[in-house]
C-alpha cells in the first residue's frame, strides 16, 4: 500500500499505490474539485507508466460528489481501468475507491 506522510508524500508497496485526495484547508467548490480531480489523472497516469496493478483513492464519504467524479473519469477516459469501492474495513463505506488497473 503507500502510506502517506504528514508532508504529503505517498508510497508504495506490494504493487499498491494509496493516493490520499484530502486538501489543507483554503480550497473549496469547484477548485478543491478540479485540483483533486488533476491529481487523480496525474497519479493514474503514473500509475500505469510504472506497471502498477491497483491504485487506492481516499476521498472520503462526504457527499459523494467526488467519487461519482473519480469514477466517471475512469470509465470515460481509462477504458484498461475498473473502478470500484475499496475496502470497507480500511476506508470506511464509500471512503475510497479502488482503480484495478489491467494489462494492456
């Protein structure tokens, strides 16, 4: 899993990469969203450059918003990835979502 650390760096291991999408406080609307939304491809893209397998997105259970976002993303403009929710014991219900990255 990679881990994030409290400067806001991430690791990984086992073939996991966690991406923690939680913003400092200052951002909100439509620039916490878009600003999210750039670091989910920009992790994605690195993602699938660096032969990972399955990459984890925490947002958070919120209202939902950005998730449906996450996973309208992936099923529009990743067509080799399946999203889905991560696990409930670690993220919480509809805490994270679990990007299954497949062969090309």
């Amino acid at each position: 899993m990679k881990h994030n650390h409290p400067d806001g760096r991430n690791r990984s291991t086992a073939g996991v990469r966690e991406v923690d999408l939680h913003l400092r406080p200052g951002y909100t609307g439509h620039d916490a969203i878009d600003r999210q939304l750039a670091r989910v491809r920009g992790e994605l893209e690195s993602a699938i450059r660096s032969g990972l397998r399955e990459i984890v997105f925490v947002h958070g259970q919120g209202s939902g918003r950005l998730r449906d976002e996450i996973r309208q993303i992936i099923a529009r403009e990743y067509p080799g990835c399946i999203a889905g929710d991560a696990s409930f014991a670690r993220y919480g219900y509809g805490g994270a979502t679990l990007v299954v990255i497949k062969k090309k």
